[in-house]
C-alpha cells in the first residue's frame, strides 16, 4: 500500500469528521454553552443591580437617620426650652404670688396695728377717765363726755 493513498484517505475522513462535527455536533454543544453564558451574564446584572440597590437603601436608611437624628435634637431642643419657659413660668408666678402673700401680710399687720392702737387709746381713755373720776371724787358718764374722750383718744 502506498503511503500517499493512506494519508489522503486519511485526509478525507478527518474533512469528513470535522464536516460531521461541524454540522451536527457543535449545534448541540453551542446551545447549552450560550444558555449558560446567557444566565450567567443575567446573574451578574442581577447582582450589579442588587449591589446598587443595596448601595442606595444604605444610603436611604443613612439619609432616614440622619433626619430622624435630626428631629430628635429638634424635639430636645423644644423639650428644653418649654421646660425653661415653664421654670420661668413658675418662678415668675411665685413672686407675684410671695409679693400678693407679703401685701396681704403687710395689710394684716396694718389692721391688726390700727386695731391694737384703737384698743390701746380706748383703754387709756377708760383710765383717764377713771383716773379722773378718782380725782374728781364723782362717776364721769362715758356716754355724756364721747366727744370729749375721743378727742382725748385721738390726742394719745
């Protein structure tokens, strides 16, 4: 046999072989492998996407607590200066209140002065008279000399 028959033979079978391979084997090998690369590139854009919608709530939840953090200071601060205004309420009605009680203090002791002063100038009046009833050696009428004795009792 020669050896040039053997190589083109050869030759032919491997065309034909690759020809074989070509038409019906490789359709059957490409189409699983394009799926496959199909759902691994959607896999890949699903999680892209995945990352950046978790890069937005983070930013989301960070821009809500930012603004909650915010609304609290908001509410202390408010809290605060209610609670300041209400001391200086408070404060402010205790001294008109300490003021009404010392006024009403200050009037008590005035009534009960004048009274004292109307009770003291009485009892002199009533000694005077009685002193001068002694002296004179008869009873003064009160009531017959009032004009007399309250000029007295205004004089003391």
């Amino acid at each position: 046999m020669n050896i040039n028959l053997t190589l083109i033979v050869q030759m032919i079978v491997f065309a034909l072989l690759i020809w074989f391979t070509m038409r019906f084997v490789w359709p059957m090998i490409l189409v699983p492998m394009n799926e496959r690369d199909r759902q691994i590139r959607q896999g890949l854009a699903a999680a892209e996407k995945g990352e950046q919608e978790l890069a937005s709530a983070r930013s989301t939840a960070e821009a809500i607590v930012r603004e909650a953090r915010e609304r609290a200071n908001q509410i202390i601060d408010h809290a605060q200066h209610r609670a300041n205004d209400l001391v200086e309420q408070a404060k402010s009605a205790a001294g008109s209140e300490s003021a009404r009680i010392v006024a009403a203090a200050q009037q008590q002791i005035e009534l009960d002065t004048t009274r004292a002063r109307e009770g003291l100038r009485r009892e002199v009046a009533g000694i005077a008279v009685e002193a001068a009833s002694k002296l004179l050696g008869r009873e003064i009428d009160a009531r017959a000399h009032a004009d007399l004795l309250d000029q007295l009792a205004t004089e003391i």
